[in-house]
C-alpha cells in the first residue's frame, strides 16, 4: 500500500473533512493520548458518552499529529479569543502547540465525529447531527428564519420537515462555529435558505471581528446524519472529504475502511447528545 499524501492541506483554500464513528471503548493506551483535561471530561459523562467523547478526541489527535508530523499526545489544545467580547475561555478551538497555522473544527453526534481542517490560520467551522425524532415544529420557529421555516411548512410529513430543519441547522451552525461566536448569537439571523443540492452557499455574517463572508457547503456523511462545512469566502477552495477511520498511528494511515462495513453493535444505544466542545 502506498501511503496517502495529505500535505494539500497546507495549500491555499483547501479543506479537509474526515467522519467517523466510534465504534469501541479507548483502550489504556489510547487513554494516555489524551490530556488530563480529557480524561477528567469523559469522566463526567456518562459511560457512553464518555466513551465516545474519548474516541473521537483520540481520533483527533491522531490526524491532527499526522499533519503535523507529531506525537497524538504531543497535541495541546486550547481557545481563540471570543470575535465579540475577547473573552479566551469561548473561542472557538486551536491548537496551541505544536506552533501551526493549521485550524480545526470538531462536531460529534452521539457515536459519529466529522474534523475540518484547514491551513492558512483560516476560519473553518462543520457541523454534524444523527437523525434523533424530535418535534420539528416547535423547535423549527426559534431557529429558522421566515423563508427558510416557509420552506419547512411546504414539506409533507414530519421526516421531510426533518430533513429540512436539520440540513439547515447544520449549515447555521457551521457558519457559527467559523465565526467562533457558537451559538451566542440569534440563529435565525443566520440565513441559510437554498433549495436542496443547489450547491456551496455563500452566507453572510458578521461578528464584530473576523470575516463577513463563508462559504457552507452541505456534506454527506452517512445515512442518517445531516453535516455541513463553513470556511472563509475569500479563501473557499476544494473540499476533500475523508470518510474513513484515522490511521492508527501518525503519518502511516491505514488502507481505507468504509464506515459501511464497521460493527455498529458497540454500544447498543447511541447516546443522544450533540456536544462541540473541545476542551
Ligand atoms: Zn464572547
């Protein structure tokens, strides 16, 4: 097998999107990947959770290494100044060392993670979220703005009303998390309206500082999940997306493995949460 080139990462625009599913507990080892800051994180969750917590953040660590030729372990995270208030402690996530121009934005669902990364010190933001029922309706009016919940209200049946909402969940909070404001903020000012399959979307929103202009882009990562990717409109090049495991360990990825394909009997309940946090 010959090792896959990743290095385009650094060019100008370009984004890589890998998703994945955590698929069984972290072992002692891949334990001691993790910060202390982690382990005590997955311990204040519920067995579950924290399993999938620790699963996707070693499987972070372990790609992000990989790009920057790095132990996983060796990784220390930490937050950009909030674009409103200048407050470190609710920016959006970084990497604080190894000293990189590399950016991140990390989303789970339940047993599911998807990673953007991006050169350049470039914004980049994704969203990902596993279809869970839940009422539409009463959700949909705190979130959508008026065309885009007229779009919803067209749609027949409650798994079409879904779709939508979720489709444009996704993209809102994308846009956010590049923004870095998270969800501080009046989301349905956030207007992502665009009929399905209409292509990258270019959303305004501003901060009070940071760019303007972001480019969304929805993406498919599985059955049964919604996701979608924002990055700077001055800097939007070519997505790649990276469906598969990360490789076991930095720099030698392993041959591809489609999700399609992994046992999905670990756990038996996938946990019903959604946490962007990366701390
Ligand atoms: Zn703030």
């Amino acid at each position: 097998m010959s090792a896959e080139d990743f290095s385009d990462v650094f060019d100008a625009g370009v984004t890589h999107v890998w998703w994945g599913t955590v698929t069984e507990p972290v072992g002692p080892d891949g334990a001691l990947v993790l910060s202390a800051e982690e382990r005590t994180a997955a311990r204040t969750m519920t067995t579950e959770a924290g399993a999938y917590y620790s699963g996707a953040h070693l499987a972070v660590r372990r790609i992000l290494a990989g790009y920057l030729g790095t132990g996983p372990a060796a990784l220390h995270f930490g937050r950009l100044r909030c674009p409103e208030c200048a407050d470190p402690g609710h920016g959006a996530p970084c990497i604080v060392r190894p000293s990189t121009e590399l950016s991140f934005s990390l989303s789970r669902s339940g047993p599911h993670w998807l990673l953007g990364v991006t050169g350049g010190g470039r914004r980049i933001g994704v969203d990902l979220e596993q279809v869970l029922g839940f009422d539409t309706a009463s959700v949909a009016p705190s979130v959508l703005s008026d065309r885009e919940l007229a779009h919803l209200r067209e749609e027949d049946g409650p798994a079409a009303q879904l779709a939508v909402f979720l489709r444009y969940w996704t993209r809102k909070e994308a846009v956010l998390k590049a923004s870095g404001v998270g969800l501080m903020t009046d989301v349905r000012a956030v207007d992502v309206h665009a009929p399905p399959g209409s292509g990258p979307l270019l959303v305004h929103h501003a901060a009070a500082t940071g760019p303007a202009a972001w480019v969304v882009e929805d993406l498919a990562v599985g059955p049964g999940r919604y996701a979608a990717v924002a990055r700077e409109a001055s800097a939007a090049g070519p997505v790649r997306l990276i469906g598969r495991q990360p490789p076991a360990g930095h720099g030698r990825p392993e041959p591809p493995e489609p999700l399609q394909t992994r046992s999905t009997t670990w756990p038996a309940q996938p946990h019903a949460t959604s946490s962007h946090s990366m701390t």
